[in-house]
C-alpha cells in the first residue's frame, strides 16, 4: 500500500512538473505571438521575469496599464485555467490615445478568443482611479516599463495607491521600468522615462509596499541613456528613424529595473 501511495505521489509530481512547462511552451511560443513580438523576448526576459515576480498558474494576476497586450499574450495561457487575469487598461473616456490603445488592445483579445477568452478587461478611472479589482482580491500585480507614464500624467501616487489597495496582504507588486540615475530631477524623467529606482521605491513605500527583491535580469550596461528623444531612441521605437538606426539596434533595448514589492501581512 505504501509502495502504490509512493507510485501515485511521484505521477501527480511530474505531471504537474509537465504540465507547468507545456504551460510556458504555449505562453511563449504560441500562435497568439507574432514573429516581432517573440524577437522582442532576447531583452525582455519573460520567462526569467515573470519567474521573479513568482508567477504561479493559480494565481489572481492584474497587468496595469497593457497597452498594446506584448505581456498579455504571455500571461493569459500561464492562468487561463487555474487562476485569473485582469488588463487594467486605459478608460474609453481617457482622450484620443487611450482609446486607441484599448481599442487596439480589445481587438487583439477579439482575434483570438480561444487564448484571451478568460482575460478580465478594467480599467483605471482617472484622477480618482476606480479600482479594477476589489480590495484585497490580487495575487501579483505586474507593470512593465510604466511609470514613467503615470509621472507624466502626475497620476503615479494615485496608481501606486490603488495598486496596493487591489493586493491581498502578502501579494507582490512586480515592476519593470527603464532604469535611470539617481540625480535625475523629475521633470528629466518625465522627459526620458529614465526613472531612478530611488524614486519608484519611495513611491511603491509611500503606498504602504515594501520592496522585497531586486534582480538584473533586465538590466543593459550598453544602454547610454544620453539620447535627444529619451528612451523612445532605442528599440523598439527607433524615434530618430534613419539616424543612428545601426547604433541603436545594437544597443537594444533599454536598461531597466526590476524590483518586488510586498503588501505586509495584516
């Protein structure tokens, strides 16, 4: 009996070890990637990322501000069938840029329903910022290469905010950004989107989070960070067109932080 027990337990352990990497397998190679986007994966690491962050395929996950989904196609096949994920896009009502970019990011989903069919769309309700969850309902909360558009938008403390609100007590908060000095005024990183990791803690802490963890995963020491048009100089961008095109590309991508934060227990 203890021998047909042991028998069992070993089979539920490597199934489930098989299933998890079918799991990536059909997050990163699928058919709901195009060929640009998958080339976009030797900078932005998503599997090592996403690892970090301490992805589970249970989990309750909320991407903010998706844009155009590059994250969402990896994401939605990791929880489609244990867990759940909510794009917390830009509201229709949020001017002409933020209904292209939902507009485009619905019809993404709508193109392929057999992989997003589960993908919960909310989205942030600006100045006030209606939460798209309810409090204390999130696992992981994910925001990649984004706060420097909320500084922009002098909105950053008020996402931060409701981000921390939407976690359970224990949930992580997993950031992704483009990696600037520590002397950078803010007004510079409103300009660039180099944003100092100095600053993206101060605001993850003001809204009761604590960073737990860094890694450089993301991280690229040829990114020089001293370009006329900010980051949007580099790929995939490529802002300057023609000009300093072969520079840039073997630049790649930018230099970017990427910090986990913890909601303390309660």
């Amino acid at each position: 009996m203890v021998l047909r027990w042991t028998m069992v337990m070993i089979w539920v352990l490597c199934a489930s070890g098989v299933q998890a990497e079918l799991n990536w397998q059909a997050a990163l190679s699928g058919e709901q990637r195009s060929e640009a986007n998958k080339a976009r994966d030797e900078y932005r690491h998503p599997q090592e990322t996403l690892s970090f962050f301490g992805i589970s395929p249970t989990m309750t996950v909320m991407e903010v501000s998706p844009g155009g989904g590059w994250y969402t196609e990896v994401l939605a096949p990791l929880v489609a069938e244990n867990g759940a994920l909510i794009a917390a896009h830009s509201s229709p009502n949020g001017g002409s840029y933020a209904r292209r970019s939902l507009g485009g990011f619905l019809k993404k989903l709508g193109e392929n329903d057999e992989i997003f069919d589960s993908v919960e769309v909310a989205t942030l309700q600006p100045p006030s910022a209606v939460s798209p969850a309810p409090a204390g309902s999130v696992d992981l909360v994910l925001a990649f290469r984004n706060v420097h558009s909320w500084l922009r938008a002098d909105q950053a403390e008020m996402m931060f905010a409701t981000i921390a609100e939407s976690l359970k007590p224990g949930g992580v908060l997993g950031i992704v950004q483009h990696r600037g000095s520590a002397d950078l005024t803010l007004e510079q990183m409103k300009k660039t989107a180099y944003v100092s990791e100095e600053k993206v803690i101060e605001l993850a802490e003001l809204s009761g989070l604590e960073l737990d963890a860094r890694s450089e995963i993301n991280a690229n020491p040829n990114d020089t960070k001293d370009y006329a048009r900010g980051v949007w100089t580099l790929p995939p961008t490529l802002a300057a067109g023609d000009d300093g095109r072969d520079r840039y590309l073997a630049i790649g991508e930018s230099d970017r932080m990427t910090l986990r934060f913890i909601k303390p227990a309660e």
